[in-house]
C-alpha cells in the first residue's frame, strides 16, 4: 500500500517540475536568459510539500532537480529519488 501512495505523490514533484520549466520558458521568451532577475530562482517547494525544486540557470540554459522533503514519506522512495528538467 505504501509504495502506491508513494507512486501516485510523485505527480508532486513532475506537476512542480513542467509548471517551474513553463515559468523559465516564459521569462526567456520575454528576457532572453533564463537567469533573468525575475525568473524563478533557488529552492521552491512543491505544492504538497513533498519535493523540493533546486533551480539551476545561466542566460542560455536550466536545470531542475526535484529531491524528495527529509522527513516526509516520499524520503522512503527507493524507487524514485529525484527527478530532473535540464
């Protein structure tokens, strides 16, 4: 049973990954960096807490890298440890 729920929470981290990604699309498309000021930078937490997005940019490219909270039940994950846009 756990590792069903742990499953169906990995939407947790791929939903915050495409929305993230769509955001730093957007800002380049209008700025022409994805390190632009107003582009989503640093740490950002998923909505349901379970993940935690490190964002990684320079002008020309990204890196998203989704890594299960310390703590919360997906940190049990064995399956799926981290996920990651570039």
């Amino acid at each position: 049973y756990q590792d069903s729920v742990r499953k169906s929470r990995r939407a947790d981290a791929t939903t915050e990954l495409v929305r993230t990604a769509q955001s730093l699309e957007r800002c380049f498309t209008i700025n022409n960096a994805y390190n632009h000021s107003t582009c989503p930078t640093g740490t950002i937490n998923t909505e349901n807490g379970y993940y935690t997005i490190a964002v990684t940019s320079d002008a020309t490219t990204f890196s998203l890298k989704a890594t299960p909270v310390t703590g919360k039940s997906q940190a049990n994950d064995a399956k799926c440890t981290s996920f990651t846009i570039t």
